[in-house]
C-alpha cells in the first residue's frame, strides 16, 4: 500500500506527514543542538518535548532569546479553535507552553477563535463557539499556567481590543497573497477570508498595551505556520517586530495512521473522557505488534508504527530510560501488545483523573483569565 498523499493547512491535516519536507517546504529551521542548549541553561532542564523533537522546527527562536538575554521582557501567543471538547494532541503544546511562560517569566496571550470555528462549521452557532470557549478554557487552566500572566481571548467577546490592530493588519494584505496562502476559493464565505487579520492581531497586542515593541513568540503545531508568515511579512511595515516560533508535531490518534483528530472520537482521548472509556479507548488501539502472542514472542513488535508506544513516547513517560527499555522490550518480544495497553490504559486513567479534578477547579478561576 502506498503512502497517502500528505496535506498540512491550518483547517485539515491528513495523510503520511514527513516533518522534514514540512521543514522544506514552509522554509523553517529545525530547532539544533546549540537552540537547545541556550533553551537549557535557562530553564534548568529540557522540557521532554524538546529532548524529544516533538518541539522540532523555529522561526527566528535563537532571535527572540537574544532579547530575552538583553534584558528586555517577551512574550507568547498561542490558541485553540473552539469546536468541541479538548483533546490530548491539543494539551501538548499548552504544556510546553506553561515550561516556556515559567521559564521566561513571560506573559501568555491566548486566542479562542471562536469567530472562525462559527465561519468554517456549518453545523456550528456563535452560541456554540463561545460556549466552546468557556470550556476549553477550563483545560487550558488546568495545565497550570500563570493566572497572573495569561489573557484568554474570545474573539467574539473581545473583539474590541482586536478590531484595530485587525484593521491594520488587512490594510497591507491583498487579496491575491491570502488566496495563494490560504487556498481561498469563491465558494469560500467573505468572514473566513478577513479572519487571518483577526489571528494576526494577537502577536502585537502586548506591544499596544505596554506602549513598547515586545518579542513574541507562538509555540503551536506546525499547521498553523502560514498564518503567521503572512503576518511576518507585514509585521515591519506596521511598527512591530516579526512573532518568533516553535513548531509542533502532532500527536497521533489511536487508530492507523493520522493525527488525533476530534472527527474521529474512537481513536481520541478527550479530557472530558471518563477514565474507563478512555482506558477502552486505548485497549481498542492500532499496535505494532505481530497476529498472535506466539510471533510476538518469536519476533518482537515494531514500536515505530505503534500508537501505544507512541502516546509513552509523546506524553506517558518522562524518563528516558525507561522509555529505552519499553523500546528494547517490544522489539525482542518480552512484552506483548495486551500487556503494554493494560500499562498505558492505567496511566490514561490516573492522568484524566488528576487533569479532571484541576479541571472543575478552574471554573472559579475563569473570570481571572479572560482579558480585562
């Protein structure tokens, strides 16, 4: 069976993703050693996402920690699209997120596009969205970022603080550039079109309200590059620094090939999951492993295309050598695909429990999220 054809926008990602051709192709840098080092002797420590290389492409990341290193203050802008429950693939980049806004002492712009999710679902109301909104801010919360620091934004709620900086960000966009950057057709709604000056205004909104130019940078997943090349291009002309960024790969679903994707809820993990649904969720899952537990024994499992695996991998298991040994484990056959399951659906479970419990809390705190 050939592969399938890769697609990466900012609305679907689909097929085989090669991270390197993405490299190539939106012409980013991979993150080096030397990136990771600086990153290092700031924090202390390397966050398991860089050590890793799920962290693994940067725009201008070793300029943003030049002025850092200056002395002066920076900042971060990130987001989520709210159209339904949150998933793990979207914790990811939040928990990076927190070791960043920690380890810079950084202020958090949050964007909840809800705005776009209305203009791109038909089946959606504003009603919907918004609502969406205060949910998956109570993920967001629960991550534990910094009260202090962090300023959810609704766009529908907020857009007065918006409007502006979205105006001058149109201003010096044509029509004929979003086209050839967003793939924009004439069956497209004109909402969708304007939308982009709506996701751009956000790298700048610091810089306003502190009366100075603030170095931004966006750590998000990688589909969502060409809204910020497009807002780099013009971001100069408008008295601004260029947002800086850190991109993501994305987290696989449980099922054969793909990322995890809210469209396919049997092959997701949301943390609104009671924790024996997810834990079936994950006894149901794609593995690597042979048709019977006599050829896994006899010829070990292939980690590298396990789903299994790779949720240890991206989120189940810090330490690194025990990670190794799950690794070596698998390939000689000394332990079997329902063993390895029965392991991971134990930690989904005490994970969803102590993430839904920060979660319910954070209800209380929403109010000192949002922006003032």
């Amino acid at each position: 069976m050939g592969k399938e054809e890769m697609i990466v926008t900012p609305w679907k990602v689909s097929g085989d993703v090669d991270y390197d051709k993405l490299i190539e192709k939106f012409g980013t840098k991979p993150i080096t050693v030397e990136l990771l080092e600086r990153i290092e002797r700031h924090a202390g420590y390397l966050h398991v996402q860089l050590r890793r290389g799920i962290f693994f492409s940067h725009r201008d990341m070793d300029w943003w920690l030049d002025i850092y290193e200056s002395g002066l203050p920076v900042g971060l802008y990130t987001g989520r699209g709210p159209s339904g429950p949150v998933h793990l693939g979207h914790l990811l980049p939040w928990f990076f997120t927190k070791y960043l806004q920690d380890t810079f002492d950084a202020d958090l712009y949050f964007q909840m596009t809800d705005d776009e999710k209305f203009l791109i679902h038909p089946e959606l109301s504003l009603e919907d969205t918004v609502g969406y909104t205060h949910e998956n801010a109570l993920d967001l919360i629960a991550c534990g970022l910094n009260p202090e620091k962090t300023f959810i934004i609704s766009d529908v709620k907020h857009i007065s603080h918006l409007y502006r900086l979205a105006l001058q960000v149109a201003k010096h966009i044509t029509f004929s550039t979003a086209k050839a950057i967003f793939g924009f057709t004439e069956s497209d709604n004109i909402g969708i079109i304007w939308f982009p000056a709506v996701q751009a205004a956000p790298c700048f909104i610091q810089s306003v309200r502190e009366g100075r130019k603030v170095a931004v940078l966006i750590p998000a997943a990688i589909d969502q590059d060409p809204y910020w090349r497009m807002t780099r291009d013009i971001a100069e002309h408008l008295g601004f620094y260029k947002p800086a960024q850190m991109h993501a790969k994305f987290l696989p679903g449980l099922g054969r090939g793909g990322k995890m994707s809210a469209s396919m809820p049997e092959t997701a993990i949301f943390t609104i999951d009671p924790p024996e649904r997810a834990a079936q969720k994950v006894m149901n899952a794609y593995t690597g492993g042979r048709p019977t537990v006599r050829e896994q024994r006899m010829l070990g499992g292939d980690p590298s295309i396990c789903t299994v695996f790779a949720y240890y991998y991206y989120l189940f298991e810090e330490d690194d050598e025990r990670l190794k040994r799950l690794e070596e484990d698998c390939r000689s056959g000394s332990i079997i695909c329902g063993e390895c399951k029965e392991r991971l659906a134990e930690r989904v479970k005490i994970f969803l429990r102590e993430f839904q419990e920060r979660r319910e809390k954070a209800r209380e705190l929403l109010d000192k999220f949002f922006l003032k």
